[in-house]
C-alpha cells in the first residue's frame, strides 16, 4: 500500500461543514504530523525491521480496572517504553514519557500505561459514546491550542488495513476509531470514504456481550508531597497518571502463527502501536512504541508495528509436564 503525500495533497478536498468534527480533528493530526517529517519526504525511507514479537502473559485473575497498576498480572508483564522520536529513524528520546504492559485473558484484553506530565490535559469532544449503561465521554485527540494530551493505542486487526485507534485521557474520556486503510490503487481512494488514505470511523463503539464489558479508569500520581496531579489546571506541577482499559477480547482480533513448516502455533499474535501525544509546549510532539511508525501517519507504518504473543504461560507449563513425562 502506498502512500503518496504530494498526490493527495493536490487531491485533497476541500472540508465541508457537513463534515464531522472528529474527522476534522483526525485530518489536522494528520496534517501535523505530515508536516513533521515534510524534511525527507522525497527521501527514500531507511529500511528499518520489526523487531521480534515479544510476549503478552494470560492473567491469571481478572484485572481490577481502578486506575491503579497493583495487580499481580501488571508486576508480571514486561514494561514496553514509548520513547521513540516520531521524526526520527530508529531513535529513542532520553526520557520516557510513557510506559505500557499488555495482558489478557479469556474475556479480555487488558492495557495498562503511566504517562508522566507536568502539565495533564485532557479534553473530551462533546460526544457520549458506548452501550446503555457503559457510556463514556469521547476523549478529544487533537487540540494544539489547548495543549490536549492523549495516550493512544493502535490494533492492527486485520489485512494490513484494518487498525482500531484508540484515544485515552487523564479523565478516563475514550475514544474508539476504526480506520480502513486504502492504497492509492483502491477504487475507493479518490471518494469520499476515504480522506489522507484511510476511512475513520469514529461513531463505532465496544459494545458489552453480557457481563464482559468495556471498562476504562485512571489514576493520578502524587508528587513528593503527596499532591495528587490536577488535570486542566495549569497552576500546580503535575507528576502525571496511570491509566487501565480493558476491552472485550471479542473486539480483538488476533492473528494465527503459522511456523515455516506450517505448523499452526496455539499462541496468537497481535500488532499494536502505543503512541503518547504530549502538548506542554503547544506544539504536539507524538513519541510511539515503534522504531518508525512509517512514512507519515501512524497507520501507515501498520507492518512495523511492535508485533506481540498472546502466550498462556500456565498451558505451557502443562504442555512442558506433559513432554517430559512429569
Ligand atoms: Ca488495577
Ligand atoms: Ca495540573
Ligand atoms: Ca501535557
């Protein structure tokens, strides 16, 4: 799938008021983010590998979604540093903005992060979004003037053009997106289903399957004195927050390994991008979780997303038993 920015940006249309807010919002992101790395556009791009799949455990108990990151499954999952620069090829920034696990089990699949902010913001876009009974406010995920902060979460779920975008703030706004990607050879590119290469879709929702429901929360950090940080108040110095999701594995694909014998692994694997939108400075600086999240938009670099191995580790071990007679 490629690409091209100069074309698109000759076809680009002109934006009608009929068109929605958060699209409007999603385009000027990706806008902005073009405009990043405009320097080397017409530069070929370094070839850069994915790097190996590293694992997700199965959680042995459900996770409490209160914000707070005690849970057992969190001490056991491998902490993922979302420090790669955006602008930059296969370099990390020194500080770390943003630290993510994974986890799932039969019900779910879990995020945990920490964002660390001195200056928390976090705006929702006026819609309510979810099932009756699970509704949320729309996190806003772009809002250069208002200095917005978001963590983001991209699943590749499908055909290298089928990705949730998933927008999470510091007062539990959330906002699900589900992007089609197209490629400039798709009889759809040049309609209006498609805008700067892809469809977003943004009025979709989680919703619940009986008692396995969607469920997000958060949790201020404290500082040394023990203050807890403020969102949207800008008079204190905040230390950031941790949040939690967790999201019906329903609405997770996985994908089948296949070894090269084409053997069938029991184990699924799955792409994800963690993204941390930081705006202290008024200008949104975006560090990712990916050596290069690809040419431009995030959802471009979809193949070189982190892949990981949803691995049962308490299945393995009984696989190892049984092997070895025990
Ligand atoms: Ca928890
Ligand atoms: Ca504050
Ligand atoms: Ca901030």
């Amino acid at each position: 799938m490629k690409y091209n920015r100069k074309t698109h940006r000759r076809q680009r249309p002109t934006f009608a008021r009929t068109q929605t807010l958060s699209v409007f919002a999603c385009a000027v992101v990706c806008l902005i983010g073009c405009q990043i790395i405009t320097a080397d556009e017409t530069a070929p791009k370094p070839a850069v590998a994915p790097l190996p799949p590293a694992p997700i455990y199965k959680s042995a108990r459900p996770i409490k979604i209160d914000g707070e990151l005690n849970d057992p499954a969190w001490t056991a999952a491998a902490p993922i540093e979302v420090n790669y620069l955006f602008n930059e090829t296969d370099k990390r920034d020194t500080r770390v903005p943003m630290i993510v696990r994974f986890a799932w089990d039969d019900s779910y699949f879990y995020i945990a992060y920490e964002i660390f902010d001195t200056d928390l913001v976090a705006l929702d876009d006026g819609r309510i979004k979810g099932p009756p009974g699970n509704q949320r406010k729309a996190a806003k995920p772009w809002a250069p003037d208002e200095k917005v902060d978001i963590a983001e979460f991209m699943f590749h779920v499908g055909d290298d053009m089928y990705l949730w975008e998933l927008h999470h703030n510091s007062l539990n706004h959330f906002n699900e997106v589900f992007l089609t990607l197209f490629g400039s050879d798709s009889d759809l590119y040049d309609t209006a289903f498609n805008f700067l290469g892809y469809m977003y879709q943004d009025e979709i929702t989680f919703k619940d399957r009986g008692d396995i429901k969607f469920k997000s929360a958060v949790h201020m950090m404290t500082d040394a004195d023990g203050n807890p940080s403020t969102p949207n108040n800008a008079s204190d110095v905040d230390t950031g927050y941790t949040g939690e999701i967790r999201i019906p594995r329903l609405w997770i694909p996985t994908e089948r390994i296949t070894a090269d014998d084409g053997s069938r692994s029991p184990s699924r694997e799955i792409r994800i991008l963690s993204v941390c939108l930081n705006g202290n400075d008024g200008f949104e600086y975006h560090h990712s979780s990916a050596r290069r999240p690809g040419a431009g938009l995030f959802a471009n670099g979809v193949k070189l997303f982190p892949r990981y191995i949803l691995l049962d580790q308490t299945a393995a071990r009984a696989d190892a038993r049984r092997e070895h007679g025990r």
